[in-house]
C-alpha cells in the first residue's frame, strides 16, 4: 500500500508541534492549501484550519486522524532536518537541540534506528557536560550527525508531480479513466482509501489529459502497462478532480461528464 503524502504530512506537522518546531500557523495555512486544492478535502482539514492557531493543543488534537499510526522513517527523517536547520540558523542552541531530542524519543514512536542514534548521541553529551571542553566536541558531532538528514523536509513538502497520458479523443481519455476506477475499486488492485491515488483531467480541443500521481501510474501500469506517458507536469488550475484516494467504479459516459468540465 503507498504512503499518502497528506498523512505523512499530516504527521510531521503534529510531530513538529509537540517539539515546538513549527507554530500553529504552519498547520493552519497547510490545510488552507489543501481544501483549495482538492473538490472533496477531508472533514479533518477543515477542522485544522478552523483551529485556533494558538492552541497548540487543539491544532494536534484536530491532526491526529489524518496521522499516520507510527512515525515513518521519511517523516522522522524530516523531523531531525528541522531540528538541524534551526541548529544551524541559530533558532536552537546545541543545548536546545539536545533537549528537543530528548523530548522526541519520549513523546514520538520513532523508528528503532533514529531512536537508537538520538540515544547514543544523547549519552556522549551527557558525559561532555562533565568533561572540561567536552561540550564544543559533541556539539560538532551533532551538527553532523544532523546534516545527514539535509533535505528531508523540503523531500516531504515537495510540489507533487503528476505524469500526462495524452489521448487524441476525450472518449478514450474516460475510457482509460473509468477502467482505471473499475481497477482501483476493486479488491485486487490492492489499494485501500490511504493510498496517494490521484487522476485529474483537462480538454484541449479534441484531447483529453490525464494526470496521473505518481501511486495512480503505479496502479495503471500493473493493470494496464504500458500506460504512454509523455512527460511529467501539474494539472493546471482549472482541471477536473477525478480520483482522489477512495474511488468508486465508474462508467466511460459518467466519467467523460465529469472530464467536460475542463474544458478551457
């Protein structure tokens, strides 16, 4: 089952709260970004975004169902990239650093490995403070240890892309479409309402464009491979949510209503 990228999300923002990482505006303009995006948002953005983003408490209380039920290694990963860019920005001291560490592997079910290397580290600090010039040291060490994961949080937040399958009728376009619903209706696709499926739509004239997310190829290509993709780019403004996650089977003239929606 893929990942979806809303949970994982949803997950490193309630994680970043608890650690203080982020304020509750983060979280607030995050679901405002995501019920202008999709037709049929889930009802849990809209409660993040009706939050206070002062109460910290209620913003991660309003998170938790679109959370994912353990912390990834991708999300954990992000996690510590933000705590080394505010290390290295000067919005933590080393000291600091430590003691939202400290916090993580108390408050978050981290992967085995990151909750074993945050101990380890935390332990040479601990024996720093009580050695004369220990400290500089295992600040060092931190701050490398830290810089592994560089990268890790602008990886999770990035733009999504979509791969077009360009059709010269906007019948074929909902042909494919309305079998790939049938697909991942279907038990045998293996996919479930968590899964990152998304299908969009525009007409250029006589064409039909569908873009697929990175899942939903995934899903077309082990039904109907190969899928003709050509090329990799975001559905525009104005085109038609077709999938999104959950999907219920549907016809070629059903879907082609929907699709001539975009036209532009």
């Amino acid at each position: 089952m893929a990942v979806s990228i809303t949970s994982a999300q949803a997950t490193w923002l309630h994680g970043a709260l608890l650690l203080g990482l982020v304020d509750g505006a983060d979280a607030t303009s995050w679901a405002d970004e995501l019920i202008a995006r999709y037709q049929s948002p889930h009802d849990s953005l809209t409660d993040v975004s009706l939050t206070n983003s002062d109460d910290l408490s209620a913003l991660r209380f309003a998170l938790q169902p679109l959370c994912d039920e353990a912390i990834s290694p991708d999300v954990a990963a992000a996690l510590l990239d933000s705590v080394g860019w505010a290390l290295t920005h000067g919005e933590l001291s080393a000291v600091d650093a430590f003691a939202v560490l400290r916090q993580a592997r108390q408050m978050l079910k981290l992967p085995a490995v990151y909750d074993a290397e945050i101990r380890d580290i935390g332990m040479e600090n601990y024996l720093a403070v009580n050695t004369p010039g220990g400290e500089a040291g295992v600040a060092a060490r931190l701050g490398d240890w830290l810089s592994k994961f560089r990268g890790s949080h602008d990886r999770l937040f990035a733009p999504r892309r979509y791969h077009l399958v360009v059709f010269q009728r906007v019948t074929e376009a909902a042909a494919f479409v309305a079998a790939l619903s049938r697909w991942l209706a279907s038990p045998a696709s293996g996919n479930g309402p968590a899964d990152d499926i998304e299908v969009w739509s525009t007409i250029e004239g006589s064409t039909g464009v569908v873009y697929l997310s990175d899942a939903a190829l995934v899903s077309a290509t082990a039904r109907f491979a190969p899928v003709p993709v050509s090329g990799i780019g975001a559905p525009p403004k104005d085109a038609i949510e077709l999938i999104v996650g959950e999907c219920n089977a549907m016809g070629v003239d059903e879907t082609r209503i929907l699709m001539e929606g975009a036209v532009f």
